[in-house]
C-alpha cells in the first residue's frame, strides 16, 4: 500500500513534471512564434509603409478611395459652385463692358468739348492778331498820313517862305 502510494505520488509528480515541461515548451514555441509576428509585422509595416503611402495618395488621386459624402459633394455641390462662378464672371465682365462704356461715353463728350475750347481759343488768337495787325496798320497808315501832313506842311511853309 505504502509502495503504491509512493509509486502514485512519483507518477503524479512524472505527469506533473511532463505537463509543466509540455506546458513551458508550448509557451515558448508561442512567444518564439509571437516574436516571430511582430519581427515580420514590423519589418512588412517599415517595407510597406511607403507603398502604403504612395498607393493610398494615388488611389486619392484616382478617386477609387472616396466617401459618399465627397461623392455627393462632387455630383452636386461642385457642378452649382461652377455655375455660380460662371454667373458671377459673367456679371462682373457685363459690369466691367458697361464701365468701359460709360468711361468712354463721358470721354468722347470731354474730348468735344476741350476740342471746342481750343478751337475758341484759336480763333480768340487769331482775332487779336487780326486786331493787332489791323492796330499795326492803322498806326503805320496814320504815321503815314502824318508824314504826309507833315510833308505837305513843309512844303507849304517852304513855298510860302519862297513867296515872301
């Protein structure tokens, strides 16, 4: 009885022994494979990391990767934004035209009237040189006529001292 149960308690302590050996061989064959994920996760994460990148930017790009909200936005939103841009130049064009219109309009009326004013003031000169060469001969035909006068008194006192 006394052997039976040392033979038990020693199989018990064998099957005790052998499951914790079994147990510690399983744990680390899973920490060894457990290391083993996290080396390739981070060497594929630190490789990929860049096509990552780069795939996701290009997909962006491409508009394979998109959400309904930016779906929604680009089929309505963006189509009323054009044309309201549109209008919006269209107006600003319509307006600039109607200014060059008015600007020209009032210029064009400017340019008369400055044409006018020179023309009037041509006309003012030439009408004083008119009235000065008019002056010019009034004044040379009365030193003339003076001269004359003059000329003809001489000649009458002349004659007449010759008389006496």
């Amino acid at each position: 009885m006394e052997t039976q149960r040392l033979e038990e308690n020693r199989a018990r302590k064998s099957d005790e022994v052998d499951r914790r050996n079994s147990q510690m061989r399983l744990t680390k064959g899973i920490m060894q494979a457990t290391e083993k994920k996290v080396i390739a996760r981070l060497f594929a994460k630190n490789f990929l990391s860049k096509f990552k990148r780069d795939t996701m930017r290009t997909m962006i790009d491409l508009g394979a990767l998109r959400r309904p909200v930016d779906l929604s936005t680009g089929a309505t939103f963006v189509p009323q934004m054009y044309n309201q841009i549109q209008f919006d130049m269209q107006q600003y064009h319509d307006h600039q035209d109607q200014m060059d219109e008015m600007l020209n309009e009032s210029m064009c009326s400017i340019s008369i009237l400055h044409k006018q004013s020179i023309v009037k003031e041509l006309n003012k000169r030439q009408e004083r040189k008119k009235e000065e060469m008019r002056k010019k001969r009034q004044e040379e035909d009365e030193r003339r006529q003076r001269k004359e006068r003059r000329a003809a008194l001489r000649e009458k006192k002349r004659l007449e001292d010759l008389k006496e």
